[in-house]
C-alpha cells in the first residue's frame, strides 16, 4: 500500500532522503504520511 511518496530530481537525492527519513522517529514519519494523507488511502493508483 504506498500512502506516501515524494518527487525528486534524481535517485541520488531520493536515496539520500529515504536514508533521513529512516532515521526519523516513528511519530515523525507518520505526522508526514498523515499531512497529505489523512485517510491513509492507498495512492497507487492515482500516480500509475
């Protein structure tokens, strides 16, 4: 289920962020889902 995703540039700067963001606290990562994605629906299908 992806319920969040973000755009980068390039996969370096993507691989960079997904590396910070694995170090964040849960509560953190969840505050961000839950800033775009309340519901927490699955947002597959709005981006294929």
């Amino acid at each position: 289920m992806l319920v969040w995703y973000e755009i980068h540039d390039s996969a370096e700067s993507a691989i960079n962020k997904e590396k910070q963001i694995k170090k964040w606290k849960r509560t953190w990562k969840l505050k961000l889902i839950e800033k775009d994605d309340p519901e927490w629906i699955d947002l597959y299908e709005s981006i294929c």
